[in-house]
C-alpha cells in the first residue's frame, strides 16, 4: 500500500537555504524493500553516466533503507505539481510491489526551472516524511543550479539528502552563545590592556617630563612653595589673647 505526499516544485530555494533535519529517523531494515532499478528517463537526454546516478543513490538507500527511483519525463510534458504526484502514485504501484520505496517523478520546465511529484510507500514514509521531502526539493533545486551533469543532480541530492535528515542538524544558537562569549571576553581583555598600557604611558611621560627638568628649576619651584607658605603665615592675624572675667 501506497501512501501520497505532498508535491515538489523547483525554483522556490536558493543554493544555501537546505531545510534543517529536527527530528531523529530510524533506517528500514533490510528487506522492506526489494531491489529494482533506479531510474527511467522518458526524456531521452539525461541520464547518460549510470554508475554517477546509482552511486548517490545507492548510498541514499544505504543509509535510509529506503529504495529511491528517478522517473524523468521529457522536458516541458507536465507542469502541474498535483499531476505529477498523481502519477506518481500510479506508477508505484506498476513498478513496485513493497513499501519501502520512495518515486520521483521530475520534468524540467524548459525555462531554467523543474517540478516534480512522488509517492512513498506506508514504511518508507517514517524516513521520508514531510520534513525530509523538503530537504530533497532543496537539495534538488541546488544541484539543479551547480551540479555540472544532469546525472549528478540527482546523485548528488539524494546523497546530501541521506546524511542530512539521518541527523540532526545542531542548533546555531550555543554556537552564537558561544561566539558572543568568546568576543566579549576578548573586548574585555582588550580595554584592560589598553588602560594599563596607557597607564604606563602616561607614568613614562610623567618620569620623562621630570627627568628633563633641571634641578635649578626644580629648586625654585620648592623655594617658590615654601615662601608661599611662609608668607601666608605671616600674613595671618596674630593670635590675641583673653583676660578671664571678673566675677
């Protein structure tokens, strides 16, 4: 038995905004299953090298237990994501008989763009869920733009795909944590030194000013204090004193 997912459409993400995988999947065992092909090209023109496509998608399988299959129809037949899904549930059931596969129909739109359906079966949907499918239409949609054969852009985003949702994909926020710690300790550290050295500077002036004033002015400027001090002294009312008071 067969189970429907939503459609993908290409052209709707950009080359570094893959999906994050949240949530932990388990692979099929061996055996859910059966080994069959892995691609038809209605097309004509895009699958040439075999072995590049297989190696991707042999190790999408290796590591999801789940069997991928690439249905190419020619360029510009079918547009409508809802049509191509269609189609991909009926031809899952004329090209497999378990429920451990997972069918991407694709057609390129002839306009620098694709759109694409598929169907996974009821045991290959607890690996390929909706989370998951959006990585693939990423992945797809990037090596769509980069990959230099049509060969590989399959090969290449089902491999990506694989080792994206079989982990988790961490969290940037300890890692932000982490960076805005690091960089105010540094500022921190970096006001400190430079008080200090401005500090330092400051007392190196000061000697350097000290050192370059002749004892004869140094001389002076004591004598010029005390005669200040001494004056100021003088200058003062004398202290007079009191007679007690008759009783």
């Amino acid at each position: 038995m067969a189970l429907l997912v939503v459609g993908l459409g290409g052209g709707g993400c950009s080359s570094s905004s893959v999906a994050a995988s949240t949530v932990e999947r388990v692979a099929l065992e061996p055996g859910v299953a059966q080994e069959t092909g892995y691609f038809t090209d209605e097309d004509g023109d895009w699958i040439h090298n075999t072995a590049v496509l297989q190696k991707g998608l042999r190790h999408f399988y290796e590591e999801t237990g789940v069997w991928p299959y690439v249905y190419v129809l020619p360029n510009g037949s079918v547009t409508s994501t809802s049509q191509l899904t269609t189609m991909a549930q009926e031809l899952y059931g004329q090209l497999f008989s378990d429920d451990g596969h997972f069918l991407l129909v694709f057609c390129d739109n002839n306009a620098g763009g694709f759109n694409c359906g598929y169907w996974a079966g009821s045991r290959a949907r607890t690996v390929m869920d909706d989370e998951a499918a959006e990585v693939l239409a990423d992945y797809l949609w990037k090596y769509y733009q980069e990959a230099p054969t049509e060969e590989e852009v399959f090969s290449e985003a089902f491999s990506d795909t694989a080792d994206r949702i079989m982990t988790v994909t961490p969290s940037p926020v300890p890692i932000i944590a982490v960076c805005a710690a690091v960089i105010i300790v540094a500022v921190v550290v970096f006001v400190i030194v430079r008080n200090r050295r401005l500090a330092k500077q400051r007392e190196a002036e000061r000697m350097q000013e000290i050192l370059n004033t002749p004892l004869e002015s140094l001389a002076d400027a004591e004598l010029a204090d005390l005669e200040k001090k001494y004056a100021g002294e003088s200058d003062a009312p004398p202290v007079q004193p009191t007679r007690p008071s008759q009783p």
